[in-house]
C-alpha cells in the first residue's frame, strides 16, 4: 500500500510568481501534474508506458481548493495518490502542505484513458489492476456537470502556440485554466486570487487554433466572487473546456 502514496518535494522559483511574489495558479497545478505523472511512472502506468500500448491518459476533471499562496522560495510537499476507478475513469487526488506541514493545497482529478488509434476511452480496469486505490479523499467531489454560461460578459482570444502543447501534442491542462483566469475582470484579476478551480475537459485544441475564453459572473454568497467560464474553438464553436471559479 505504501507505493500507492507518492511524495515529491518543490521549490517556489522566482519565474514561478507573480507581482505580488507568490506563486502562480498554473506553476502549483504543474507540481500537481509533476509529480502525478512521476507516480504512474513508478506504478508502471506513465503516459510514455501507455504510449506502447497504444494509448495515453487524458485529464477529464480536476477540483482544486488553495488553501494559501506559497511565496517565492517556500518548500512544497506534494502528496498524491490514486483514490479510486470508476466505469472509465481513475481518481487520483492530492494534498500540498510548506515545510511546517501547513495546507497549501487540496485537489482531487479523473483521468481517461484513450486509444490513440481510434481516439476512445478504455476501460480503466482493462489498463489499471486491481488494488490500485487508496480509501482516502483529498476533496469528496463525485464531479458532476457544471453549469454552462447564460450570458458572456468577457471574452478573450487566444492562439495556440507550440509551448501550449503537451506529449499528447493537444494544449496541456493548466493552460486552459490560464486562459479562464484572464477572462475575469481586470479589477478582479488585479486585486483577489483564485481559492477554487472546477475544470471539466471536454475537447482537445491543437496548434494554430485560436480559442475563445469567455466568462460570467454568478452570485455569490459570503465566500468571494464566482465565475463561470467556457474556453471554445472560436471557429468551430465546439467548447472544449468548462470551469467554474471562486475568488478571494
């Protein structure tokens, strides 16, 4: 059971922050992303041993609570761990805590698996054994669908670059979550940080496309202003990433 718990510790550099010197939402979903892929590497089940069996994992949610944003220089523990399979979906969830154990992070994601031949989803069971789980939940969230915009208040376009692309040769994950946070009001943008992110992937973009990103805000309660956001294929229209997000 001890493998199935990974630790990887991280420094905050300086390219990592931002003008406030506390680290970016993107460079803390990296080490999320860092260390879940060295995992499945030690279990057997990276994207390159994937890769020679003729398919890859592709991230499908993710639920991630910031708890605090580390300045430059703090020391990061991530810890991860595959949490659960369901149908055709692995769960796998993480905690970051500094250096004196204090919560950063807490964030819980469900990943595919796909065939790179006719692009469908696997059944986990068929590329996962059995055991390959910890009863424990960083956040219980059983992702159900979130809400889609009523009305776009702000939009802004992208163009897929080449440093957007991961191994899968599609934009990497925390890029679309970059291009929902510039979305938001500049006086938001400026002034608060987002303390919660709801992801659902649901299409690839590839280099050249341009994207869409367009936001609206929601009532909120006590906890701070909430968005809705959907990043498009601003051609085609097909949407390729839904989020929602809680500022502070």
């Amino acid at each position: 059971m001890s493998d199935l718990i990974y630790r990887k510790e991280y420094t905050v550099h300086t390219y990592e922050t931002d003008a406030r010197g506390l680290a970016r939402p993107v460079a803390l979903l990296n080490f999320l992303q860092d260390s879940a892929g060295d995992h499945a590497g030690r279990l057997g089940l990276s994207v390159v041993d994937l890769f020679k069996r003729n398919m890859t994992w592709v991230l499908s949610r993710y639920h991630v609570l910031i708890h605090r944003y580390p300045a430059m220089g703090a020391r990061l523990e991530v810890m991860t761990w595959p949490s659960g399979k369901h149908g055709y979906f692995a769960i796998r969830d993480f905690e970051v805590s500094d250096g004196d154990g204090g919560p950063v992070l807490s964030a819980t994601s469900s990943w595919m698996v796909i065939g790179l031949e006719k692009k469908q989803a696997v059944k986990v069971d068929d590329v996962v054994g059995p055991g390959y789980a910890v009863e424990k939940r960083a956040l219980d969230d059983p992702f159900a669908s979130l809400p889609v915009l009523s009305a776009r208040e702000s939009e802004v376009r992208f163009r897929v670059e080449t440093a957007h692309l991961d191994w899968n040769r599609h934009v990497n994950n925390a890029v679309y979550i970059q291009w929902a946070l510039e979305g938001v009001p500049p006086d938001i943008l400026m002034s608060r940080r987002p303390m919660e992110l709801e992801v659902s992937y649901r299409a690839e973009a590839l280099y050249g496309d341009e994207v869409l990103s367009a936001a609206q805000r929601v009532p909120e309660g006590e906890s701070g202003p909430l968005f809705l956001h959907q990043i498009l294929n601003a051609a085609t229209g097909v949407e390729l990433a839904r989020l929602r997000t809680r500022w502070e």
